[in-house]
C-alpha cells in the first residue's frame, strides 16, 4: 500500500510538473538591477568547457623560434600565423573578421597545466572541474561548479541553479561529462537542444496577456502544493535510509528545490546591462538524430551552435550563472574539416609530436605531417569558443563569464594527461584574472626533461590550483584547497600568475 502511495505521489508530480511546464513565467531577477543602479558589479557566471582529443601543442604553445617565427612573450604573442597549411590553433581568438572582433585582450592560455588523474587517459574529463583521481569510472569530490552553484548556493538565486549540456552522448560516467555532485555522483546532462530550450525557457509569458498570466499563477500554485507534498514525504524517508542512499537522496531534493524555484512569483528588472532575448525554440529539423553512433554525427556542428545560442541567453538573462558544456568530435565521412571519418583513430592516435606536445621526453623531433589534423580539429574546437565569446559580447555579458576550456589529454597519442591545454576566457569582471597574456607554468622536473610523479624532483602545476583560484574568483576565498589527490600540494593553494 505504501509502494502504491509512493508511486502515486511521483506520477502526480510529474504529471503537475509536465503539465505546467509551458506555462512557467520567464523572469529575469531583481537582483541584477539593484547591482547595476549601486554601480557595482553583477554577478560571475562560469562556464566549464571540454574539447576533445588533447592537442597539437606545437600550433598550440608560445612560439619559441620554431617556424622560424619571432618568439613569443607574455603580453605579446601571434596567433594568426599559418605554417605547412594550419594555422595557429588560437587563431579564432584574434580573428575579427570571423568573429567581429579580437578577444585576444580576452583570453589567457596556459602552458604546463597536469591533470593528476590515475585514469590516463580519456576518462580524464571526469578530472577537470573535480580534481579528483577516478575510481570505479568516477570520480571522488563534487565539481567545481556543482560546489559554488549548489553546495556554496551560488546559484540559489537564480531559476536554474545549473544546466550540464553536452553533444551526441548522454552518458555520465567520467569520460563522457564534466559536472559530479558530492562523492562524485555524476549529474544528467542535456544532449537535446529542444531539451535545453525547455528547461531554461520555456514558460515565457507575456505580461501583456492576462489570461497567460492567470494560467501561469494556477500553475504556480499546483506545482507549489504538488512539490510541498513530494518534500515532506522525502523528508520523512531520509530517515530510514543509510548514509550513501541518503547523499543519493540528497541530490534528488536538490533536483526537486530547482523546480521549485520554477514555481516562484516572477519578479521584473533589467540585466544591468545584458541584453536579455528569448531565443526561439530549437529547429529540429537541423539535427533530426542526437546521439553518436545513431546516426547524429553530421549534425554535431548545428547542435553545438544551437547550446551556444541557448547558454548565451541563459547567462543574459539571468536564468542560470553555471553551466558546463561537453562538445564532441567530427567524426563522419565528408566532414567539414575534411579530417579522417575516425578523429580518434585516424586524427588523435597519428599525432606525434615534438618534444613540446610529448611530455617533455626526449624522443626527436616527432612527424610535423601528423601535427596538421590535430592541429586543424583544435582551431575547429576553438572557433566554437569563439563564437561563444561572440555571442556573450553581442549580449552584453562577456565581462561578466569565466570560461575554463580544456581537454582530457596533452598529447593525445600518448594518452598523457600532463600539459593538458588550458584556456581562461572572458572578462572574469576586469579583476579576477589579468587577460591578454599568455602562461607558461615552471618545468614539473628541474634536472630531467621528463620524471614521474613519485620522483623527489616533480613539481607539478596542477589543475587543482586553478580550481582553488577560480573558487576565490567567485568570492569563495575560504576555499585554499580543492580535488582528492594523493599528495597534498597537489591540491592546495591558488595557481601562481593569474593575476
């Protein structure tokens, strides 16, 4: 009786939430408004990006005098060279002809970042905003942006807390997706842009149309009471439960508590600045398959594009300020880039780089022909991000996001996870991190090329330091420690040089 109750209550939930989800009101909160008329400035969004297979460091790193091209400093460096017929992998970033204007003022990558990951290779993803060595295909500590969003309530005043969206898998395990909540549980993304649309916009509703408004407060108090009822009888099962099915549980009421911020009155004001335009529902018709494997590969490019437009305008408006968004490769025939149909395989695997992309081992010079396809997937990657910064500037907004943009490897042949590519990117509001510069972090060996990890003489600049810097960024400056590494220093303190 008490199972046909309890499954009862779930149907009537979902029934109240599917049958008022159309109706929601969109609103942008007040908040914004208020920080824009006391001059001060709004609040960070972040945004953690994953580009897959590692990179062609020798287009990616400062130039040295290879190419024969002028060295590279911290403030001045090119990114618009071309060389044996690919370009610099950055290139979108000064490319204002494509992108309507440089962000070289706006980015800042750096070299020599490790992800101190056991997984060695592509469950590596699972390491980026954790931190976190992987253990039974997981990893061991929340995400950086499930931390500030949900556990520091970053985003508990705005009506999605956090949006994880991906292209073609919507898998979770730790190669397949960037956001884990506590103890490394890994959250659900959105592979569908319809999907995305839904969560964060749908319900928009005219102020002009009182019978929309009328329906939409309805729908607010039945979804209120519905959810009231769901959390108490939620709440009178935690009690039963072990501690590891209560941390599962815990998720789901924080799930339940996004929802019920849908419920809310909606408030008025402005962005302080940020053009805030509801995008039209996704079409459809430009990505008729999703997943890989199943026929979505040749619509990766339109499903990317299309969470680009979504994201822009979530952060616009104040829907949500953390996101985290998974892209994928071009693996089809007759790609765009005109790249082997097997990126991994055919494009990633051949990579054989030089000393710069072989993690410091003296093996030669590498096959500069194998750097080239590599090389052309990264800019490829890049002018995703690019576009990205576009759009949030044509909003209003850029100033006001971090991105973090990584992969899961250095040099992909290899599978290394040490000189991961690292890129900032945004305006990290003027203060945060200091812009337009260009980072090469210290050698993790002093006397050798290359040592390992247990090597008295490694000194790794990890990603952890990043995390710890990107947490005090957004005010958390209690945060001197984060990820679950073997060796502490690994994972304590700030990365030296961002500001």
């Amino acid at each position: 009786m008490k199972n046909q109750k309890r499954s009862a209550t779930r149907r009537s939930f979902l029934k109240a939430v599917g049958a008022s989800a159309t109706a929601l009101p969109f609103y942008r909160l007040l908040e914004n408004s208020v920080l824009a008329q006391a001059g001060q400035p709004l609040p960070l969004r972040f945004c953690g990006i994953y580009h897959p297979h590692g990179i062609s460091m020798e287009y990616f790193a400062m130039l040295d005098g290879r190419f024969s091209l002028a060295k590279d400093t911290e403030t001045a460096f090119n990114l618009t060279y071309t060389q044996n017929g690919a370009q610099c992998v950055l290139q979108p970033f000064d490319d204002a002809t494509t992108y309507g204007q440089s962000f070289k003022s706006k980015i800042l990558p750096i070299e020599g970042i490790d992800l101190m990951s056991n997984a060695n290779g592509h469950d590596t993803a699972g390491t980026i905003l954790t931190g976190s060595y992987i253990a039974s295909s997981k990893p061991m500590n929340s995400s950086i942006d499930q931390y500030m969003a949900v556990e520091r309530k970053l985003g508990a005043a705005t009506r999605v807390t956090s949006i994880a969206v991906g292209v073609g898998d919507d898998s979770t395990q730790a190669g397949t997706t960037l956001s884990f909540g506590p103890g490394g549980a890994p959250l659900p993304k959105v592979i569908d842009p319809v999907q995305a649309f839904n969560t964060l916009f749908s319900g928009y509703v005219p102020t002009s149309d009182p019978t929309a408004a009328m329906a939409a407060m309805r729908a607010r108090a039945k979804g209120r009471s519905v959810i009231d009822f769901v959390v108490k009888d939620v709440n009178r099962m935690n009690t039963r439960l072990a501690a590891v099915e209560q941390q599962k549980l815990q998720q789901h009421l924080d799930s339940i508590r996004d929802l019920e911020k849908q419920f809310q009155e909606p408030s008025t004001g402005n962005t302080g600045g940020a053009t805030c335009t509801v995008p039209g529902t996704p079409n459809k018709t430009k990505f008729p398959s999703l997943k890989r494997y199943n026929g979505g590969e040749p619509y990766f490019d339109a499903i990317t594009d299309s969470f680009i437009d979504l994201l822009t305008q979530a952060f616009a408006c104040d829907i949500t300020r953390f996101a985290t968004f998974f892209m994928a490769d071009l693996s089809y025939s007759g790609n765009m880039l005109g790249l082997n149909a097997d990126n991994h395989g055919g494009v990633a695997h051949t990579y054989n780089g030089s000393q710069l992309g072989n993690d410091g081992h003296p093996v030669g010079n590498g096959d500069a022909t194998t750097w080239v396809p590599l090389a052309k997937f990264n800019r490829y990657s890049y002018g995703k991000i690019a576009l990205f910064m576009q759009k949030l500037a044509a909003a209003g907004v850029l100033d006001n996001v971090l991105i973090y943009a990584s992969s899961d490897m250095g040099n992909p042949a290899l599978h290394s996870t040490r000189n991961a590519p690292t890129l900032l990117a945004g305006g990290a509001a003027g203060t945060k991190f200091r812009m337009g510069r260009r980072l090469k972090m210290s050698a993790d060996c002093t006397t050798n090329l290359w040592c390992a990890p247990t090597d008295a003489e490694f000194k790794a600049s990890t990603n952890n330091h990043l995390l710890v810097s990107i947490a005090q960024a957004f005010g958390l400056t209690d945060v001197t420690s984060f990820g679950t590494q073997s060796t502490s220093s690994w994972k304590t303190g700030t990365l030296t040089g961002l500001l």
